[in-house]
C-alpha cells in the first residue's frame, strides 16, 4: 500500500508536511514496482478531505494514475479524513496543520467511492 496525499504536488506537499520532490518521488517508487516487480500488488491509500483532495481534478488526475499502475494496482482505499492525530500535536505543543478541516462526512465518501468505480478503478472505503 502506498499513501499518495494528492496528485496535485503542492497540494500533497501541503497535505503532507513533506516537500513536493518527496512526493514525486512515491509515484516513482509505485512505477518501479509496476516495471521490475509484476507479482507485487499495490493499492493506493487516499485521504477524502472536503474540497481538497475530493474535487473532479484530483480524482480524474489519481483514476488516471491508478491505471497507468496496471497490471500491478489493485485498488484505492478511501481514508476519510478525521481529526485523531490532532491530540499528537496538541500534547507536543505544536501547531496542527490542518486546523480547521472538517470531518469527511460518509456519504459524501459513498459519493466518491461510486465516481472513481465509474472511471474503471476500484475503490473500498476504509471503515468509518
């Protein structure tokens, strides 16, 4: 399994706290298993994060990328985004980067799960 945070870099560098030639770098690595390692199956972590990573562009843009994985990709797990980890940054008195984003609401996920399935990609919905 591999956590892409978005297929926009500046958006998944956001998301990610990392820099955008990192996050280059995971979409790389999935290509290198795809051409040298056939019997590896691979999926795609996503986090569902409400105007972010859910609009049209990011999913066309992963939908596209999940096929260029083939025959290797299985499927993209859907992560709706929650509010857990902020405890962690709370009790190590840092900022949270993320402040302010809202739970992604299931339905909405349902929503986005059916999309990408009608793209040709399949998707499971992480349990919520």
């Amino acid at each position: 399994m591999l956590c892409i945070k978005g297929m926009d870099l500046k958006l998944a560098s956001f998301i990610s706290g990392v820099s955008e030639e990192n996050n280059k770098r995971a979409r790389e690595l999935a290509k290198y298993i795809r051409d040298n390692y056939k019997n590896i199956k691979l999926s795609l972590r996503w986090v569902l994060m409400k105007d972010t990573t859910d609009t049209d562009k990011e999913l066309k843009a992963l939908a596209s990328f999940a096929k260029e994985l083939s025959p290797v990709f299985t499927h993209v797990e859907l992560l709706p985004y929650h509010v857990l980890g902020k405890e962690k940054y709370e009790m190590m008195n840092l900022e949270y980067p993320l402040e302010g984003m809202e739970p992604y609401d299931y339905q909405d996920a349902v929503e986005v799960k059916e999309k990408l399935e009608s793209m040709g990609v399949q998707a499971i919905l992480a349990d919520h």
